[in-house]
C-alpha cells in the first residue's frame, strides 16, 4: 500500500490584527482536515504582518515565547481538535534582548515536538530582519511526527543549500518552507531554488509565501505557494500570485525511496573531500 500523506499549506493575506489573522488560519486548518490532510503548515511569522520592511521598535509586540505563548498554545489546541501535525512560524521572545524567527512544530494530538529558528537573517531593503532577530542556534532538527520525518527552513534560509542538505542527513521526508518574499527581488528564483533543493536533496518541499500588500512597506508578496516532489515536479497546480489560498496535495512518501535509489545521491556524497565548505 502507498505511503500517501495528505498535506496542507496556507497562502494568506494580512487581516489587520493577530487575532482575526489566528482565526482565520483556524478555519483554512479546518477545511483542510475536513479535505483529509494530516499536516498544514503556515507563512513565516503568520500572525502577524511582514512588520520587518521597517526598523521600529513597535514591531517587538509581536514577539510571544516558544512553546508557552498564546499562538503556540492556540494551535496545540487546534491540533488536538483537527488530528493534524501543524507548523506554527512565529516571532519568539526568549528572553529580555533575545528574539527569533521560529517556527513550532505540534503533533498531531497536539504535543509541542520541539521548534527551528531561521538561521540566515537578511538585513536589505525592505527585509530588515537583523534589527530583529538573532541567528538561529538550535540547529536543524527534524522533527517525528505521526506523518514522518518533517523539517522547517525559513524564507531566506532557503538560498543557502547547506541547510537543506542537513535536513535531509537527519532523515527529512518533508520540508516546510515558510516565506515572505516579494515579486521584484526574487519571483524569478522563486520556483527553481526550492524544486533544485528538492532534487539535490531527494525529499519533498512546501513552499509557502504570503500574498498582497501589507501596511508596512512596498513589498508585493506574491503567493504561487506549492509542493515539490523528490524529483523537481510540483505535485499538483502551483497556487496563484494574487490571493489567499489553501492548497491541498497528496505527496506518495514511497517516491523517495524509489529516487535515492535510483540517483543515489547519497551514496556518492565526499564529505571527506568538503571541509573547505566550513572555513570562514
């Protein structure tokens, strides 16, 4: 019998406040179930807007501890009721002076499995991240949930492929990758980085990325959120540039299998022959 996962991914527009943005995340997670997905997963800091087009102090009210703030408990809420894994991107305050772009990870009977925190923070025109966040430092765990073995990388972190390789070393079938990314800096990177990682890496990709324009900035989030499979082909339609969607697919778990032994890019990895990837 094929090991098919049913998963789920949002594209959203901002509503204007977190608790309508938090509702409305909850019914898409609803719809989803009633579809039959058993995973969903959601846009970099989903609830909440892209506030890092500008450098405000304001914008540290996002921020909610990791796995004890409202959201996060909202969603081990919303877990429980729907029986499925949820990947929750949220600004995490650690401490005073300490914050993060992280995503939670909740089971599907809503136990918190543990979070990633974006490792590669940009620091350009309208993605001023570093005014915000530090670096992640709890490396790259993959997560065993009761769909398999899942991962998170975070909008940026995805032009960096030493990430990706990592995620699939500790054993990823599938990786959320939750972004904000707007359409002249990078829509034309924006259907080959994730589909390249995909392949390289021999695992399944969801790509996520708002959509519209937000209060804070000109950036044009631009949707066209999707799946990718192990061999660099979009399972199903990619979603559209202009409004908010589900997007609902059925990902076959045996593909994966099936191509590493096939291109065996495992196999023929040198990691002896690597070191100089790892000089400053």
């Amino acid at each position: 019998m094929a090991n098919v996962v049913r998963a789920a991914l949002v594209q959203a527009t901002w509503t204007g406040d977190t608790e309508s943005m938090v509702a409305k995340h909850e019914e898409h997670a609803r719809e989803a179930a009633r579809q039959g997905a058993k995973i969903i997963g959601f846009q970099e800091v989903f609830n909440a807007p892209y506030f890092c087009q500008v450098q405000e102090p304001e914008h540290y009210r996002w921020a909610e501890p990791v796995p004890d703030g409202p959201t996060v408990r909202r969603m081990q809420e919303l877990a429980r009721e729907t029986g499925m894994v949820i990947v929750v991107p949220v600004f995490e305050v650690e401490q005073s002076g300490f914050y993060y772009n992280t995503a939670a990870v909740i089971d599907a009977d809503g136990t918190f499995l543990g979070k990633y925190r974006k490792h590669h923070i940009p620091q350009v025109k309208g993605f001023w991240e570093k005014y915000y966040f530090k670096p992640g430092n709890v490396g790259w765990p993959v997560f065993d949930t009761s769909v398999g073995k899942v991962g998170v990388y975070i909008c940026y972190d995805r032009h960096f492929p030493e990430g990706w390789r990592q995620l699939g070393l500790n054993g990823a079938q599938l990786v959320y990758n939750p972004s904000a990314t707007s359409r002249g800096l990078s829509a034309y990177l924006w259907q080959l980085e994730q589909p390249a990682a995909a392949v390289a890496n021999e695992y399944f990709v969801a790509a996520i990325n708002r959509v519209g324009q937000e209060p804070y900035g000109d950036n044009d989030f631009y949707g066209t959120s999707y799946f990718v499979d192990p061999r660099g082909q979009f399972v199903g339609e990619v979603a559209g540039d202009k409004s908010e969607e589900l997007v609902v697919r059925d990902l076959d778990f045996d593909l994966i299998e099936e191509v590493r032994q096939q291109w065996a890019f495992y196999r023929d990895r040198r990691p002896d022959a690597y070191e100089g990837l790892v000089q400053p």
